[in-house]
C-alpha cells in the first residue's frame, strides 16, 4: 500500500507522494535539474493512477532527499565502477 511521503518511480524518475485523492496519487518530480549559472532545480506535480507509479523501500522522504541521494551516493558508486572496469584493462 502507497502512503503519503513514500518514494516511488515515474517515468524513471524519482518522486515522491505529496498527497492521496482517492485512487489517485499526486507525486512530485523534478523535470530540470539546477544549473552552475545559478537556475533552480525545476519540479512538478501531477496525478497518477497507482499502476503509474513503483513503491521504493523508504517513506517520509521531500523529493529533494530522493534526488540528493541519486546525485551524491549514486554518482560516487558508478565513478568507483568505472575506476574499478579502467583498472582491469
């Protein structure tokens, strides 16, 4: 069962429950990212059937938690894959 402020995946991208409207979930993601000259990150929200959407394992997250995440922890292990591939050559 899907509850409010549970991380789930949409489209392949990470979001999050906002709100439950009956059999609808209103989910936030974000659709740009933050620039290096300054522009904020870009988020939207929209309303989805439960089929739209797959449970991730963690509840009480913000979007931002989910993608701060994704940024930090997902890219320092894949530069570690990609030294670990690079050495076996």
């Amino acid at each position: 069962m899907l509850e409010k402020n549970q991380a789930v995946l949409y489209k392949k991208n990470a979001a999050v429950i906002t709100e439950i409207e009956g059999d609808k979930f209103v989910i936030k993601y974000r659709t740009a990212a933050a620039t290096d000259t300054g522009k904020a990150a870009k988020y939207e929200t929209v309303k989805v059937r439960e089929k739209d959407i797959a449970a991730l394992p963690s509840k009480n997250v913000t979007i931002e938690k989910v993608l701060a995440f994704n940024d930090e922890a997902a890219g320092a292990k894949i530069a570690e894959a990609h030294e670990l591939l690079q050495s076996d050559e």
